[in-house]
C-alpha cells in the first residue's frame, strides 16, 4: 500500500513539473515576443522614424504589457535592446536601406548584408509629381469650412482617437493637411499592413512587364505532391488558399512567431496544412503575404534585383522618396507589416491607384489592376480584394461601396474615392471603435459638392 502511494505520489510530482516547465515554457515564449515587440518598435521609431526614445515610450510602446518592458539604447550601435525585468533580453538594430531586424541568438552583428539601390531624382514639379509646392488653387465645389470642421474631428479626444496626420488630395491637389503635435509633413510612420497593398502593386507591375501570371499555381516547392499545389498566386493575393493560419496579436499565434520570432518570415504560411479547398474560404493572413514576398523573390536570378524592384518600379519611380520597407534578418521583405514612409508619400500609391496606374504620362502597371484588387474575393463578404481593403458591400454606410483603401494596425488608411477624385490618407495608433472612419472620411466627402 505504502508502495502504491510512493509510486501514485512520484507520478504527480512529475505531472506538476512537467506542467510547471511547460508554463515557464510558454511564458518565456510570450515575454520573447513581447520584448521582441518593444525592442523593435523601439528602434524603427527611433531610427527610422527619428523620434526620441522619451517620445517612443510614451506613444508607441506605452501600451500594456508592452510598457513594461525595459528599454536600452546604443546610439553608436544603432540598436535598442528591451527586457522584462532582465529577463527574455531582445535586440533589434538598425541596417541602412532595410529597416530595423530583431536579431537571433548568436548574430554577429558585422555580417554583411545587401540593401536596395535607390535612384532618386527630384523634378521641378509641384507635389505630387515633383518637389515644388503645388501651386494655391480653389475648387468652388468643395466647403472649405465644413471640410475644416471634418479633418478637426479627426483629431478631436485625441487622447481617444489617436490621430497622427489627415491628408486630403482633390483632384491632384492637397486640400487639406493637419498633425497632432510632434508629427509634421516629414515624419515617417509605420504603415503596418498597408504594406500588404505595396506588394500586390508590385505583383501586379511585374505581371504588366510580362514576368508574371498570377492565374498559376503558386511555386512553393512542398506543396508540388500534396493538395496546395492547386493554389494559385490570385488565392493567396485574395487570402482565399484555404491553408491554416492564425491571425492574433494578444498571445502566441501564428502570426507573432513569424513576426517575432522567425528569422525567415516567407516559411511560416507554406508549411500550414490545407483546411479548406482553394476559394472556399476567406481567411486574412498576414502569413499569406510573407509566403508571396517569398514567391516574389523567385521570380529574379539574384537577390539584388529582388531587393531593387520595388524601388526602382514603384517607390522611388513615383518618388516615394521618404519610403523604407524592412526586412527580417534574412533579408526577406516583411510584406505583411513593415513599411515607413511620411503622409504624403503614402498618398502617392493612392493617387497612383486614382489614376488607374498611370503616373504623369506613365503606366506603371495597366490600369484593369486596379479593377482586380477592387474585386471583392470570394467569401470575404465584400471587404477584401486583391491585397486592398473594400466597401463592397457598404459596411461603412457613410462611404460609397466603389471606394477601396489600403489598410494597417491602429488604423493607417490610404482611402481611394475614384467617383469623387479624391484620396484621403490618416495615420495613427487607433481604429474603430475609438476612430470611425466612416464617420470621419464621410465628413470630409459631404464637404466637396460632386
């Protein structure tokens, strides 16, 4: 008897320690990404978005329990390392041309890495298509008043709403432009997601050149003998592959390993089971879109001209100037989320979207592409396209259901209007509920009598 309760007590002594191990385990999982969370939000807005290690704490990393993370600097290193209690240490730091990278263990910090070639010519244009301001006009249709009113109740409770910058472009022209404080016309911001709509631009000017079809299968190596092989590039631009994918930011999802943990974000997606069969179901994915900065990167023999290409075929083509896209350490774009630029180079790909691909006399991509990530995909109930964002269905009753926008975490919209001419572009740190796009970008379209 005595026996069978030494043996009975033994087993639950490993049961508890097995149970407690794995807690610490999965803890010490979370608190990595959650250091890895601060330590790179850190440096990006610090040395991409030049802004204070003062100001960044108390705007960009002053949420729970990311605040609590410990933060240090290394101005000569560029590079800002965060810790919770001393504990899950993570590093990120800054490389020229590609961003900031969290670093694995081990990195050596020295080891050479490629960035884009940027050509960057100014011309004698005014905004948008060159350097000069643009020139005082009026438009007798738009309520300059009511337009005012519209874009100060984007900033009002600002504590709430967490406006950052409001950009309004009627027919080619800003017609209105406001700041909270601290941000100005040449302030980078973080885009988050509205990267997702950088990279379907580049797909499809690369289909335009003839180097690619996004109607055929998906080239990913592992999915040749099994059942993902009837995935198409269009599915995962549609998010409608069918492949398992979690998309959550409050504890350890699919999407937080790959942005915080993987050194190679392109393999997280591809190596998800099938669920559904292909245009069946919608599921949003930031995966998806890593997988295809990964398919894109095969479409080129060296890894320079994959680097270059968005660059040279649409940033700086368009004159993006101010605009940086990151990569993991790997060197892979991080087409899901990461992509700085200020307000007014964001409103660019708007207006590029406006003018149906066509940039001041070129065509940059053929104008039946913005028709494609327009289309509403299947099962998504007409709010996503082709990488874009949609009101098909009028979900926002106050907007027009043609109208379509690039969109990010913390509610960064590049909103095209194709009907009324117009682009409205905001960035900031809040979404609906505590900002209401509808509400606000309805205003702002009232104001102008079309």
């Amino acid at each position: 008897m005595q026996s069978n309760r030494r043996v009975f007590i033994i087993f639950l002594a490993i049961i508890i320690l097995v149970g407690v191990v794995g807690l610490l385990a999965f803890n010490f999982r979370m608190l990595n990404i959650l250091t890895g969370y601060a330590a790179k939000n850190a440096a990006s807005s610090l040395f991409i978005g030049q802004r204070s290690l003062e100001f960044t704490q108390a705007h960009d990393n002053n949420f729970s329990p990311v605040n609590l993370a410990s933060l240090s600097v290394d101005k000569d290193k560029q590079s800002v390392s965060a810790s919770f209690f001393g504990l899950a240490k993570r590093t990120a730091i800054y490389r020229q041309g590609v961003g900031c990278v969290l670093l694995p263990k081990g990195f050596n910090t020295e080891t050479s890495y490629q960035k884009p070639n940027r050509i960057q010519t100014k011309t004698n244009l005014p905004y948008p298509y060159g350097d000069l301001p643009q020139k005082d006009t009026l438009f007798v249709e738009v309520d300059y008043e009511a337009l005012q009113q519209a874009i100060d109740a984007a900033f009002e409770n600002n504590e709430v709403q967490k406006t950052r910058s409001l950009l309004v472009i009627y027919k080619d022209q800003i017609i209105g432009e406001q700041y909270a404080e601290g941000y100005d016309q040449n302030s980078p911001l973080l885009g988050w997601s509205m990267t997702k709509s950088i990279l379907a631009t580049c797909f499809g000017i690369l289909q335009y050149r003839g180097g690619i079809d996004i109607n055929k299968p998906a080239p990913v190596k592992a999915w040749q003998n099994d059942d993902r092989r009837h995935i198409t590039i269009h599915d995962l631009l549609q998010m409608n592959s069918g492949l398992d994918w979690e998309e959550a930011y409050g504890n350890i999802s699919d999407a937080t390993k790959m942005l915080f943990l993987a050194k190679d974000v392109t393999i997280a997606q591809a190596e998800k089971e099938v669920l559904h069969p292909p245009r069946t179901h919608w599921n949003y994915s930031s995966g998806t879109s890593n997988l295809l900065s990964g398919i894109f990167r095969q479409q080129f023999e060296q890894h320079q001209y994959y680097l270059d290409f968005p660059y040279e075929a649409l940033i700086d083509r368009i004159g993006m100037r101010s605009m940086v896209m990151e990569t993991d350490v790997s060197s892979n774009y991080i087409a899901s989320s990461y992509s700085w630029a200020t307000t007014r180079d964001w409103a660019k790909l708007g207006l590029l979207y406006l003018h149906r691909g066509n940039w001041n006399g070129q065509q940059i991509f053929d104008s039946t592409w913005v028709d494609y990530v327009a289309t509403p995909a299947p099962n998504s109930e007409g709010v996503y396209g082709g990488h874009f964002w949609l009101n098909a269905q009028g979900a926002m009753p106050d907007l027009p259901t043609h109208m379509f926008y690039a969109s990010g975490f913390q509610g960064q919209y590049v909103a095209v209007f194709p009907s009324q001419d117009l682009v409205i572009a905001r960035l900031g740190l809040a979404e609906a509920p505590d900002f209401d796009m509808n509400q606000i970008f309805g205003g702002i379209m009232k104001a102008i009598k079309k």
